[in-house]
C-alpha cells in the first residue's frame, strides 16, 4: 500500500437518495477537512458531486460511475477500476465491489435485506447476501450506525473478520437553528396537524398511521401531513390509498420539500409521528426533537437505543395503542422535548471516528 501519499476513493452515486444520501452529505464535508490528503476521489454523478462548495476543493477529483446500485452492470464497472488505483475505498452501502482487493471501508445502515425479505423480490435478496457475506470476509473495517445494526450484521450474517465499529449518523447544525416559519406553506397552516416524514415503503407501516388516524379523526382537529409524493403511497398499498383518500383533506401529502421548507414543516407540527416497523438509526425523530418538536415513535431497538426517553412510544404493530397515543399527545399541552442528548448526534462529531477508522486503514 502506498503510505506517503494516500489517495482515498468514495462511492458517491446514493448522494442525492434520502436517508443514506443524507448521512453521505452530513459526513463528507467534516471528512475532506479533516483528513489532510493529496487527493480525494469522488465515484458518482458528476453534475450531482459539483453541486456541493465542499467537493471543489483543489484535492478532490471527481469521476463519473453511473452505474445503478444493486445491478450487474455495478459489479462490472467495479472490476474495470483497477484494484491498485486508490490506498482505501470507502463504500458507505453494501454494495462493495465483490472481487476487488483495494482496501475497503463499508458502512452498514441496517440489515433489511434479511430481516424482512420478503419486501424484496428474489434476485435483490440474493445480491444483498451475496454481499453482505463477502463484507464479513473481505472489508479491511466496517462501521455500523447503531449497536443495533451490529448485533443484526453478526446474527444474520456473522461476524466481521477485521476492524468493526459503531460510528452514530448526525443532525444537520441547521435543525437547531432558528426556523424561518415563513417558508410553511399556507395549506399546511390553516389547521393543526400531525406530521409523517418518511419514504412511503412497506417497513414505514403508513398504512397502519392512516388506519390509526382514521379511527380518531372525529376526536381531534388535526390534519394529517405526509411528507412524500402521493404516487409512491399509491403504489405501496392501494387499500391504505382507498382510505386515505376517504378521509378528503384530513390527509395531505406534500410532495416534495425542501430542507428549509422542511424543517419549517416539522418545527409547526403538533408532533411528528415515526411509525416504522424496522430502521436502523431513523434521523427523522432526531431532527424532529432538535427544533423543538415532540416525537411519538414505534417501541423498536434502533430507536429506543437512540432516542432513549425522549420521545414517547408505542407498538407499531398494535392500530389501537398508536390511536390512543395519538388522542393522547394531540390533546395534551405541548411539552417541548429535553433534548441534552442530542449533542452527541453531530456529523462534526462521527466523522472525526470515521477519519480515525481511515487513517488506521492506510497509515
């Protein structure tokens, strides 16, 4: 390995995807400052990498890979980038290229693929294992993002055969700043409202929020805001979409936000509501908590193990105890949450452990 002057690559395709892509633009910025290299080198969408002020710095180098994650054509782009080109690669997904002997830095957010599998169609699980066994054999380190996430990766998968660690995701500085209330939008602000912020798939159990909802709409006078296009609910589950759309205006989806309308969105809500049967991290009580806003979340590992007794929690498989908890918090005084926990979620604060983790890799 060259030592003198270490070059390191990124993956960088998932940037613009939400959850994943969000802890890639909460971290890289902290990283390319804080790690005095020669050369960086940025793999993925050219024009989406030059939108970042961070990515113009005079040591990185972008380079375009385009190649769809979780494919075929992913693992052969992957062989044509010759092993011996960069001192350490950073993947932070699974999808690592399979026959590579670069050294490898993987980041796994969760274990979905094998815990509910039954979400994905045959050749995604498979791809998913196939690659996950490799990472327990072949990544020279791997970081999970909850203690939670590790104990899945070494039940379902084994353990790791080098360096591991748990390395928490952060809360964009923003989200404890002052919140520009009028970026909300209008037909948001007409009535209270219970808020949803999430991707509309099957493991966010918003089916089960809106049947919930629909039960207790005659004892509250909240809305109930989903944060994400309608199209994706639609096509998710069309039983929850029969009822959604029964409900009229009691249900607004409102496509996409941006990040300041956004958290306008989250710091006015009466509370947020995080639903989801499997996560694991979940930013979106997090930033909820930071601006001020109380969180009632489903009772699963991951967020129990980060967000502690800051919010309050229900059984997510269980319609009628989230429909008392949702009476319960949306006709009690707003109590804002304690949220001196929260300073130890910083991307500052997890890239400095993921810059430590590099530099034990290639010094």
């Amino acid at each position: 390995m060259k030592s003198t002057r270490p070059e390191i690559a990124i993956d960088c395709r998932m940037l613009n995807s939400s959850g994943i892509g969000t802890c890639i633009k909460g971290w890289l910025p902290h990283i390319l400052s804080e790690l005095d290299l020669p050369k960086f080198t940025l793999l993925g969408h050219a024009d989406e990498i030059r939108a970042f002020s961070w990515a113009t710095s005079s040591n990185v180098t972008i380079r375009s890979f385009t190649a769809p994650i979780y494919s075929l054509r992913e693992q052969l782009d992957w062989h044509r980038i010759p092993s011996n080109e960069f001192d350490l690669l950073w993947v932070p997904h699974l999808n690592i290229p399979y026959f590579s002997t670069c050294p490898i830095l993987v980041t796994i957010h969760d274990l979905i693929f094998l815990r509910m599998a039954k979400l994905f169609g045959p050749p995604a699980r498979l791809y998913a294992k196939l690659l996950l066994k490799r990472i327990a054999v072949r990544a020279n380190a791997v970081f999970f993002v909850s203690d939670f996430t590790r104990r899945e990766f070494f039940q379902l998968v084994g353990p790791t055969s080098q360096t591991s660690a748990v390395i928490h995701n952060g809360i964009d500085r923003a989200w404890f700043g002052e919140i520009e209330n009028s970026l909300l939008p209008k037909k948001i602000s007409d009535c209270p409202y219970i808020l949803f912020v999430g991707n509309v798939k099957p493991h966010k159990n918003l089916p089960r929020l809106v049947n919930a909802f629909s039960q207790v709409r005659h004892k509250i006078p909240h809305r109930l805001v989903i944060v994400g296009k309608r199209d994706g609910f639609i096509t998710a589950d069309k039983a929850a979409t029969r009822l959604a759309e029964s409900l009229g205006n009691r249900v607004m989806f409102t496509g996409f936000l941006s990040d300041d309308c956004l958290r306008a969105v989250v710091a006015n809500a009466k509370f947020l509501v995080f639903p989801s049967l499997y996560e694991g991290f979940g930013l979106p009580p997090l930033e909820a908590l930071a601006c001020g806003t109380p969180v009632l979340a489903s009772r699963i590992p991951s967020v129990v193990e980060i967000c502690g007794d800051m919010v309050t929690y229900f059984d997510p498989y269980n319609i009628d105890d989230l429909s008392d908890k949702l009476v319960q918090l949306a006709t009690s005084p707003v109590q804002r949450p304690h949220t001196n926990s929260l300073e130890q979620y910083q991307w500052s604060h997890s890239a400095k452990q993921i810059v430590s983790l590099m530099k034990q890799l290639y010094e």
